[in-house]
C-alpha cells in the first residue's frame, strides 16, 4: 500500500501537504526561481519521504509536441485497421504530421507498452483501438492535453472521451432481423470478449433485434472468443458436434466469420443451404468470391479521417476543452451467403 501511496502522489498533492503554492514546489523541484530557505528544505525532505518523482514526460509534451500521431490498433492486418490507418495518414500528410503505426495483436500488455512509448516519444495526438480497460493508462495525455481519440472500442469511461463508432447496436440489430426475415429460428453468434464494448455492444443490438422478430438468442448459441479466425473455427467446430446445429451464424468481426466457414466446408457443408452467414467488415471489392458474404461495412477510411481531424483542430486551437463523440451509421450489405436459397 506505501509503495502504491509513493507512486500515486502528485504535485498538487505534496503542495496540499506542506501547505504551501504548487509554484513553491515546481519552483523547487526544478531548481528555477526563489524560495525560502527553510521552505526548500521542507519540500525536499517530503519529496525523500514521498517518493515524488516530476512527470518529466507531461512536463515537456506541455513546453511542445512533436508533429506526429500514434494510431494503436488491435490487428493491422485487418481490412478495418488498414483502412483506418490510411484514413489518419491523409489527414495527417495534408497537415504535415507523421504517423507511428503500432499493432498489439489483441494483446493488452502490448497496447500499455505502445500506449506509453508513444507519449514518450511525444506525440500529438493518439487514435486507438483499445483492446484494454485501464482508464488510468491514458490520465498522462489528458494531464499533458494530448488529444486522445477512440475508435470501434472504449475503456470504461463514463465521460471525457472523443470517440468515432459506427452505431453497433442499430447494426447488429439490422443483421438478426435480416436473418430472422430469411425464416431461420436457430440463429448463433460469434463474438469476442463481452469486456470489450464493441463486441458487447453488437451482441446486445442482435439479441435487441431478434427478440423483435419473438426469437431468444440463448445463451447456449453466444460463443465468445477472441476477435481472431481461431476462435471462429474452434467454436464453430463445438457447434457442428452437436445433435441440433444453428441453421445461421453471425459473427462480430470477419476474422470470427472466416475461421466459422473453415469449419463449415469442412464438415461438408454448404453456404448458405445448410447454414446461412453474416458478419462486420468482410470486405471483397472485387466482386468475385463466391459466395459472397453478407455484412456490416464500417466506413473505415473516414473513420480514422475523422479522428484525425478531431486532433488537428485541438491542436490549431489548444484552448478547446470538449470532448466529441462522432456516431456514424452503418451500412448493411445483402449478399448471397445470407439470402434464401430459391
């Protein structure tokens, strides 16, 4: 608990101690301006009895910012998250900005640890993706005024956020509904980790979508799993062992879907006769895939436009202090791995 008190305390703080101005202490801590002699000798044994260290990160990101953005995505291998980073790189190129590019593969250690080289390397604004839900690891840029911009997921903040999302709800809600119209009655979803707002927020629009239609998506039908093709075909394969299978499947993410349809195929099975599939974000501009798959098409590009725009304006007027929260609607595309066969 000591070292927890030691690492936690801040300026203001050890100002509020030894009653004196938070100017005393800055005054003091970097050795600029006057202070009493006594007073000195004050504050720097409860800076030895503290532990305090200066914020020497936020203290220069305060004195300039370095003219690039970091992008923190979960998969950038991902159609959605290369899409999102041309976004943000037109944005940024027309502003003369650069972009770190960082990808944690899912992994949360890996977005604290880019989350963190990213503000030591100053950057001037963050969009990310997070996979996470530690509020505290983004306090550094709000305390130094780095614009933060969250796309497609959120950490558990009640407020003071900038966020640009499709409306995933309304999304989910259209797909169950779409299914439900083609008559099926044993609908399962794919999905992953229900922490995560994204993934919870698309299986609340789909269970919101087919109670509308009078069908219950049991719990016995919601299998949770990573955003990754692995957990698809793991889950899927569980399924197609069992004496009654679902006769359609929505999947939270394309890379859910496409381990889903491995199993499928292996099973022998057909798509959409036997079982019917949808999706978020599959993407095949071509045309030629066959067959091809119904889904929700983030308009990416613009999302991460957009987040970017948002930064480039905090930082052409620094004195703004609200936050935005840009909801853009989805786009739901009918394909043949959906439709009733005739």
């Amino acid at each position: 608990m000591e070292d927890q008190e030691r690492g936690a305390i801040q300026l203001k703080d050890l100002a509020k101690q030894l009653n004196v101005s938070v100017s005393t202490v800055s005054r003091t801590v970097n050795g600029t301006g006057r202070v009493g002699a006594k007073t000195r000798e004050r504050i720097l044994a409860a800076i030895e009895r503290t532990g305090y260290r200066p914020n020497e990160i936020a203290r220069s990101l305060k004195r300039r910012s370095a003219r690039t953005l970091g992008v923190v995505l979960a998969d950038i291998s991902n159609g959605f998250c290369s899409k999102v980073i041309k976004g943000v790189e037109k944005v940024a190129s027309e502003n003369e900005y650069s972009v770190f590019v960082c990808n944690t593969d899912e992994d949360v250690g890996r977005e604290e640890d880019y989350v963190r080289l990213l503000l030591q390397n100053q950057v001037g604004g963050l969009v990310i993706a997070t996979v996470g839900a530690d509020v505290s690891l983004f306090q550094p840029y709000l305390d130094a005024g780095i614009p933060v911009v969250f796309i497609d997921n959120l950490p558990s903040m009640a407020d003071n956020y900038n966020l640009v999302a499709i409306d995933n709800v309304k999304a989910s809600r259209a797909i169950a509904q779409h299914l439900a119209d083609q008559g099926h009655r044993q609908i399962a979803m794919l999905t992953g980790p229900l922490h995560q707002s994204t993934a919870a927020e698309r299986t609340r629009g789909f269970r919101e979508g087919l109670a509308d239609s009078g069908i219950a998506l049991e719990d016995e039908w919601i299998g949770v799993g990573e955003f990754k093709r692995e957990s698809g075909y793991r889950i899927m394969r569980e399924w197609l062992e069992r004496e009654v299978c679902p006769t359609a499947v929505f999947a939270a993410s394309d890379f859910l879907l496409y381990g889903a349809i491995q199993a499928i195929y292996e099973k022998g099975l057909t798509i959409p006769g036997d079982i019917a599939v949808a999706c978020f974000d599959a993407s095949d501009e071509t045309g030629l895939l066959r067959p091809g798959i119904t889904s929700v098409v983030q308009p990416a590009f613009e999302i991460g436009a957009i987040a970017a725009d948002l930064i480039m304006r905090r930082e052409r007027n620094k004195e703004v202090k609200r936050f935005e929260k840009i909801v853009l609607e989805p786009t739901v595309v009918l394909r043949e791995s959906s439709l009733r066969q005739l």
